[in-house]
C-alpha cells in the first residue's frame, strides 16, 4: 500500500489576496491538493497574524477574505483538512514542549529576528528594540504547526526555507531527548516550486502589498479593470510593434493563457496592437478565468456562517489528529496522570541527554551544510558547503568513526580538517582559554558518536 505524502500549507492572515498570491501560492496549492497521494492540510495562521499586526478589525476580515477566496477557488474542503490555526489548542501546548528544548542559539539566528535588529543597530538603536518575543519565537510556533502534523513536505518560498529547517532542528532534538528510541516526529523537507510565477504589479517590480501595485483578485470586475488599466507600459503608439519579452502586461496574461492565447496574443503585440487594446484582452482574459470564482466569493462573504461551519469541521478533523498525538507527547516528557504512571528509563534519558547530534541543513544556493550541535544546543562546529547531501553525509560519518581528529587553530579559530581539506570551522573565541576549551568539547562531544 502507498503511503500518502502529508502536505501542509499555511496562509498568514494580515491582508486581502491579490492576484500575485492567487498565481503564486492558491491556484497551485488548490491543484495539488486533487492529487490522491496527497494528504492536504491548509490552515489560516492566524497565530501567526498577531505577530504582525495588532489591528484586531483587519485580522478578523483577513481571516474572512483569505477562507473565502480559498474556498471559491476550488479548494475541496471533503479532500482536505482546512481549518484556522487558532482552533486547534494543541498547537500552543505544543509550542511550549518544542520552546522547552529549542536552542537560544539557534533563534538568534533566525533570518527575520536577525534583519530586525541589524535594522535596529544601524539605527543607532537599542538591538532589540520593538522585537517581541512572538517575532523572535515564531520559528517555534511554525515548528509545532508542521511538526503536529508530522507532514512530509512544506511547501514555501526561498525566504522560509530555514524555517522548515529549525523545525527539523527542534524535531529532532525532541526525539533525542524524550523518544527513548521512537521518533516522534517525521523529519519535514521544503518543497521549493521553482515553476510558480512570481506575478509583476503594476510598475513591474513583484507584485506586493508593500508597492501598493496590486491587482485585486475577487472585490468587483470594475476595480480589476482600473487596476489593469494602471498598468504601465513603454510609449510604443498604436501601429507600432511592442516587445512581449520585456512587458510585465505581457507577463501577467501568460500567466493565465493556454499555449495557444499566449502565442496569439505575442503575435498581435509584435504586429502592434495598442496598449490600450491589450490591457483589455488581459481583463477579458482574467474576467472569464476568475468571474464565476468571484461570484463564489461574494456569496461566502455574504454568509461567514457557512464559512464558519466549514472551518469547525476542519478544525474538528485536525483536532482529531492532534489531541491523541499531543497525549502521546505529554506523556513522553513527563505530564502524567498519577494514576496511570509509567517508570521512565532514568538512566538512559539522562546518557541520551548527554549526547552532541549533527544537524543538517540546505542554503539558499542549494548547497548542503551540517551543524554540531552540543547537548544544551550551543553549536560546535560549521561545515563549508558540499554540492549534495550525500558529500555532507559521508563527512559527519568520518567524524563519528573515532579516527583522530586533525584540529588546526588560526587565531582564535580553528578548523577541523579530513583528507588534506578543512571541512568545518569554529566560531571566534574571546581568548587562548575559551578556544582550548572549545577544542575540548569539541572532542568529547565526538566521542559518544562512535557508540
């Protein structure tokens, strides 16, 4: 029997879609989803939301707008688990067991916590001024809504990779500490759609809230058409030829042509069909494409308790998932009933506790890297980069063979080096002492690997 793939989705709930987000993320997530080897799981993050924004009005109509415009997108509720982020309680009980075990180092080096206070610093503020503690915990929070799942794959864009990656991080320190030899949790990997579009605005730069370039997607044909006609192009006249290649118009009406649309389309560009003109058959195009959808929309939009109604059922198929899971969990770590108490294995938790762990992750660029990481989660050591996971892997396993370590210092640093190449470093040290020390544990760490 085929194992279906856990797929989880989640859509933070600060603002109104537009059509950038529609091509991006909702029209390819609603397609995969009719896939019958995958187990769909889509959720409002509005949790997520309060990090943002403390507009209560503006998050209670985001939630609104964005279950709406899912949902009259095609998104088959029967087929999928859709449900709100807050309805499931399980998740900040959880969200507090994985805070337990996270590393303070590694939420110090978070993407957005670090621009906050980069940003902050060359200011000439305090670092942490204005950063809450929602800001810097939300890779926690993100962990628990993946890791409850247990889902297989995230998909997400390039900027939240490393989320998926501290959620494998926290997951897997769980497991070490309280799985006595069961894993908890699945091991989740980002799923990166190089082929989804990223929609131009109206000025061509993406198309974002932030530029105020939007298209609107379902509020009213009239405001599609006034968007559109904002849209802003060369000065080539009727008559003249246009250059489909290098016109974001042309980009946005390919984004929802059929082959044929689009070459048509090209050809009357290159043969000088006037912008005017063309701004129409993109609205036309659209129209057609997302007005019955629109009509969808309203209609949910006029009666939020069907939404409602929907979203309880979901929430009650996750909670379904959920609350005998977080049972499991609490009993792991020690919440038990007095009545019914198991003996915990002392002794083992307290040697697992003991042991370092490697932790592998991918870059940006698509090269491989692991961490060491110490017991209490301070990191040890810093590969370089390798071209694929395999390279990668084959080092950590040179490391835990026991052979002996060639440690070479350089300042206050040093360098851990296998077969003539260094391999992974250190990071500064304040003094000669502390980088003794380092190397120290560096190599007691190593040495419960060989077991």
């Amino acid at each position: 029997m085929t194992t279906r793939t856990r797929i989880l989705t989640g859509i933070t709930t600060t603002g109104t879609p537009h059509l950038g987000n529609y091509a991006g993320a909702i029209r390819p997530a609603i397609l995969a989803s009719q896939d019958a080897n995958a187990d769909s799981f889509y959720f409002l993050a509005d949790y997520h939301a309060l990090i943002k924004c403390d507009d209560p009005q503006r998050i209670q109509r985001s939630r609104m707008e964005i279950a709406a415009t899912w949902l009259a997108g095609g998104l088959d509720v029967n087929r999928v688990t859709f449900y709100r982020q807050s309805d499931i309680p399980e998740i900040p009980e959880l969200t507090w067991l994985l805070t337990c075990v996270a590393a303070k180092g590694l939420l110090n080096r978070a993407h957005a916590y670090k621009a906050s206070v980069d940003k902050n610093v060359e200011a000439g503020e305090d670092p942490d001024a204005g950063i809450s503690m929602g800001l810097y915990s939300y890779p926690v929070l993100m962990a628990a809504d993946i890791l409850m799942f247990n889902a297989h794959k995230v998909p997400v864009g390039r900027d939240q990779i490393q989320h998926v990656e501290m959620a494998r991080d926290i997951g897997q320190r769980f497991n070490h500490l309280f799985g006595n030899g069961k894993e908890f949790f699945t091991m989740p990997e980002a799923l990166i759609e190089e082929s989804v579009a990223t929609l131009p605005g109206l000025d061509g730069r993406k198309m974002s809230k932030s530029y105020d370039n939007t298209i609107p997607l379902f509020t009213s044909a009239k405001d599609m058409k006034d968007a559109i006609s904002r849209i802003v192009t060369d000065s080539r006249a009727p008559g003249e030829a246009k250059d489909p290649d290098n016109s974001h118009l042309f980009t946005l009406y390919q984004a929802f042509a059929t082959k044929a649309q689009e070459e048509e389309f090209r050809g009357e560009l290159l043969q000088g069909l006037g912008w005017g003109e063309a701004k129409n058959r993109l609205f036309q195009l659209l129209d057609s494409q997302l007005g019955e959808a629109r009509e969808r929309y309203h209609q949910l939009m006029s009666r939020p308790s069907d939404m409602e109604d929907l979203l309880l059922v979901g929430a009650k198929k996750a909670r379904a998932v959920a609350a005998p899971f977080l049972a499991e969990l609490r009993e792991a770590v020690g919440l038990r009933s007095f009545v019914n108490q198991a003996a915990a294995p002392v002794s083992a938790k307290k040697k697992a506790a003991k042991t370092a762990r490697f932790v592998s992750f991918r870059e940006d660029d698509g090269s491989f890297r692991f961490r060491l990481l110490a017991a209490d989660g301070e990191q040890l050591l810093l590969s370089r980069n390798f071209a694929d996971g395999k390279a990668a892997g084959a080092v950590t396993k040179q490391l835990q063979s026991g052979q002996a370590l060639d440690v070479r210092t350089e300042g206050l640093r040093f360098s851990v080096w296998l077969d003539g190449a260094a391999v992974a470093d250190s990071a500064e040290f304040a003094d000669p002492a502390s980088l003794d020390a380092a190397i120290e544990a560096l190599r007691v760490a190593l040495t419960p690997l060989e077991d």
